[in-house]
C-alpha cells in the first residue's frame, strides 16, 4: 500500500543522551541501500557467478534551513567536531520506520534570488563499533 | 489555539504597516475584489497557489503565492505605492501565523487607459510574492 510523504516524518537524536524529537523543515528525503556483487566468474565458463557483497546506505535529506532551529544547528556542529554517528528515524505515515545510525558526511547550505534557503545533507549508515546490529532496520508495523 | 487562516493574515501583514495604510486606508485593501466605483487607490489580494512544502514533524512549511494588485487612477500614482507595499510584505507573525520568508518576485504595469466614451479605466500593478509559512 502506498504511503502519504506528506504525513510521513523524520525524527533525530544525538549518538548519546535524548530522546527521538521530530526535526521541522524538511523538504524531502531518499534512501539508498545497496549490496555490490562480487564477481567470482572462472574463466572458461559461459555464466557470470557472484557472491553477495557488503551492503551499504545512504540518505540524502533537503531541508529549509533554519538557523534558529537547534537540530539544524546541531547538525552543523556533528559535522564541525567530527561527531560520532547520530540516530535517525523516519517514520512513515503508516506507522513502519527506517531506523539507523549514520554520519553526517556533508551539509551543504545554499541560497538563491527568488528563493529561501535551503541545505543538502548527505548521510552515511554504519554500524557502531563493536556492535552486531546492522546498521539500519526496517520495522513493519502493519 | 485557532486554525491558520492565511488570508485574514495576509491583510494583517498588509495593514500592520503604516507607510502601506497612509497612502491606502485600511479600508480600501481587501481580499479578491473591490467595487467598481470605489474609491482609489485601492489594493486587492489573492491566494494563486498554495502549496505544501515539507514532509510532516514539526510545523508543516507551506508555501502562498499571492497577487496583489495596486489600483490607481495613474500608472505613476499606483507605482508610487509600489515601495511601501515592498516594506509591507517582510517577515513576521501575523494573527497566529509565522511568516518564515516573504519573497517580491515581481511587478508587473498597466497603465491607465481611456475608453469608448469618457469611460477611464484606473491604472493597475500587478506584484507577486510567495509566502513562507509555518502551520
């Protein structure tokens, strides 16, 4: 069943301390996973044979910046100090969720005539050292 | 907590500034139309388009396209309005509703013209702006 973006939401909270609060502002969102392949082919053979590779995600965010928003802010500073992955939390208007640890890899701020500011961020999932979650879960609630 | 109505705020941001009243009372700026033989200048808005522009959590950003059209009995009496109306559509909270980014997109000029008869048709600026807002 397909779901309503406009409903849906995006929520944030720092790798330590917190609680997940709904981050304002945010024009759009999009997730890539994806999982390489390994190509193992032999010579001497007429088909391709692959391993599974090491999956990985990104997320790309387009938000209103706002200055005054201290998730915005926050943001910056991650990138600023070099902190450590934070937790991101999209919850979809139908109740189901991706949920992951990610860095913040850029933050791009713009501005243009005839326009409002905006900001691109980019975002890297991994998994924390050490644990053996994955880096990111889908919950399906329905 | 009453609803958003974006265009009883629109016509507080418009009268909340002075420069824009004393050249055209209160009165006279209203929403969609005026009368015919009413007295000029006068100033009419509308809502173009509205659209939403962020996905939800927090206050949803919506954005207003509005026309605004300054009518005046000459091209120079309308365009001599022009500035104050800039001054006018800033940022602010207005009623219930914070106005994040009010944007002059343009302006557009018909002068006064004369009919069949001694029928005169008033002069007209047609400005665009677009609305930032939280709801």
């Amino acid at each position: 069943m397909a779901f309503n973006s406009s409903l849906s939401k995006l929520q944030w909270k720092a790798l330590t301390g917190g609680t997940y609060a709904d981050v304002a502002a945010i024009g759009s969102i999009s997730f890539s996973m994806s999982r390489p392949t390994l190509d193992i082919t032999p010579i001497n053979t007429a088909t391709s044979q692959f391993l599974a590779g090491i999956s990985n995600a990104t997320a790309s965010l387009d938000i209103f910046y706002d200055n005054d928003d201290a998730t915005h802010r926050a943001w910056l500073d991650h990138i600023n100090a070099a902190n450590d992955a934070s937790f991101w939390l999209f919850v979809l208007e139908t109740g189901e969720s991706i949920e992951g640890q990610a860095f913040i890899t850029s933050m791009e701020i713009s501005a243009a005539a005839n326009s409002v500011g905006r900001a691109t961020l980019q975002l890297q999932f991994t998994k924390a050292p050490g644990s053996t979650a994955a880096a990111w879960t889908v919950t399906n609630s329905g | 907590m009453p609803g958003v109505n974006i265009e009883q705020d629109i016509r507080t941001m418009l009268v909340a500034y002075g420069g824009l009243t004393s050249a055209i009372p209160a009165a006279r700026i209203s929403h969609g139309y005026r009368l015919q033989d009413g007295a000029l200048p006068a100033l009419t808005y509308e809502i173009s388009s509205l659209s939403q522009e962020s996905i939800g959590g927090g206050a949803t950003v919506r954005l207003a396209t509005v026309e605004l059209n300054i009518v005046a009995e000459t091209t120079k009496a309308a365009l001599d309005i022009v500035p104050a109306l800039k001054v006018a559509c800033g940022a602010g909270t207005y009623g219930v509703t914070d106005f994040d980014a009010v944007i002059w997109r343009q302006h557009v000029t018909s002068p006064a013209s004369v009919g069949e008869g001694d029928e005169q048709q008033p002069a007209e600026v047609t400005a665009t702006i677009d609305i930032y807002y939280r709801e």
